[in-house]
C-alpha cells in the first residue's frame, strides 16, 4: 500500500536528499557552528519533505511523457499504480508538513520559503521551455543557503552566503548536467529540453566550467569566514577526487557514477567546514 507512496517520493533511492542536505549543511555550519540543534532538525526534516515534495510534483507534471522513457517507465504514475489525484493529495500533505516547519522560523526566513516552493513548482514545467532547466533546479536548490541566514538572523554577513549561494547553484548545473547525459536520446525523442541537448558537443566543457565556478565560490567563503588547513584541505581533495574521476569514467561515459560521486564531495566539503571552523 505504502509502496508507491515510497517509489513516487524516491524515498528508496535517498541521493537527491544528500545533494540538497549538504549545501544546506554547509550553510548552517557557518551560520551556528553546530549550535542551535532545533535548526538542524528543522533543516534536516524540511530537506527530506522538499526533496519529496519535489519529486512528487515533477511525476505528476510528467505523467505524459514518464510512459515514454526507459529510466522511468517504471514508475507510480507511469504504471498507474497510484492516480495523478492520489500524487497531488500526498504533494499537497507534503507541502503541509512543510509548512508547519517554516512557521517554526523566523518571518523572514519564512517569506524566502515560499519563494522556495513556487520554484518547486517551476522547475518540472522549465524542461518544456526553457533550453537549459539545470539552471532553475540550481536556483531551486540553493534557496536552501539564504532561508538558513535568515534562519540565524546572519542575511546581513552577504560576503559568506553569496558565495556560497553561488556554489550551490553552480553544482547543481555540473552534476544534473552529467546525470541529463544518459537521457539525451529519451529527452530528444519526447521533445524536452537538458542542457545537454543544448550545450552539445560543449556539455562537457560546461560542466568543468561549472565545477570550477563552484569550488571558486567555496574558495571565496573560505577566505571570507577565515577557514584554517582543514577546509582547505578538504577542498583539494574534492577538486583532485572529482578531477580523477572526470578523467578516468568520463571516457567510459559513466555518467550516472560521476553523478553519485557529488554526493562523496558534498560530505568531504562539510567535513571540511566541520574541522576548521
């Protein structure tokens, strides 16, 4: 009974969740150094509901074309096994959840969070007209980073969330761009958009240029937050992991491990802040 509930929200398939967690975990380690463990949970919850909800809301726009596509023919509303009611009931549930935690925080960061939602809701409509919708899933990611200052009351410190604003919607670009690569041929045949199928024979190009952005970002919170050796030690290693392992799987076009590898580097780089701050 619960089964499609849990294949529709992805809850068996948790590294979505991770790659959203850690820019929100990175963020809140600068702004509460560990304190404040309300906020943690708050955080923590509210990820886990929004990456759901997210998921939820993108198979129930894509309930036409999910029957179309190998990788998720197999799905709830693809199958039918749950109704596209039965998905915008339990989004709806989701989104109450939600709620009921944003009101936990203050006014202000609240006001973000409904911005947050509405991009929830943007970003599975983007693939259908906009060339390049990595761009709005980063922009729907990274919300995590100024709802978490506004949480501490820190929007004020803009030398430390810009940057890592920055960083949060530049990863997001690089990884769903190598993930998007394995589904060029579905995306083209049911006429949606990637930014593979946008960039071409750049993509790759793109997503170096995009990971380097983001590792530039952190480089910047790192001077700006005053990070000793082990941020930046941690830094280097995600660069030298990430650079080998473009290096060594890209020729293989092993795109969906250069995919889960994010989730690896995301840890390393809070461990980093961890150690340091």
């Amino acid at each position: 009974m619960l089964d499609p509930y849990i294949q529709l929200s992805r809850a068996q398939n948790p590294i979505g969740f991770w790659l959203l967690w850690w820019p929100t975990a990175w963020a809140l380690w600068l702004t509460t150094h560990g304190q404040q463990f309300h906020l943690w949970i708050i955080f923590l919850v509210g990820t886990w509901i929004m990456r759901s909800a997210g998921c939820v809301i993108n198979d129930w726009m894509d309930c036409d074309i999910d029957p179309l596509v190998n990788r998720t023919q197999h799905r709830p509303l693809a199958t039918q096994s749950l109704s596209t009611h039965q998905a915008l009931y339990f989004f709806i549930g989701l989104l109450t959840v939600a709620f009921i935690l944003c009101l936990q925080l203050p006014i202000q960061a609240q006001k973000l969070c409904y911005v947050a939602v509405g991009l929830v809701v943007l970003y599975p409509t983007s693939k259908r007209w906009l060339q390049c919708p990595q761009i709005i899933l980063g922009l729907t990611f990274a919300m995590s980073i100024p709802i978490t200052f506004a949480a501490t009351n820190m929007l004020h410190a803009i030398h430390l969330w810009l940057p890592l604003y920055g960083a949060a919607i530049m990863w997001p670009l690089a990884y769903d761009t190598l993930y998007a690569m394995s589904d060029i041929e579905d995306d083209q045949r049911v006429g949606i958009y990637s930014s593979p199928l946008w960039f071409k024979q750049y993509t790759i190009h793109v997503v170096f240029v995009a990971e380097t952005i983001t590792f530039f970002c952190l480089m910047i919170v790192g001077l700006n937050s005053h990070a000793n050796w082990p941020f930046w030690t941690a830094l280097v290693l995600a660069m030298t992991l990430l650079l080998v392992a473009l290096c060594r799987l890209l020729p293989h076009k092993a795109y969906q491990s250069l995919f889960r590898l994010h989730h690896h580097i995301g840890l390393l780089i809070l461990l980093g802040f961890i150690f340091a701050l």
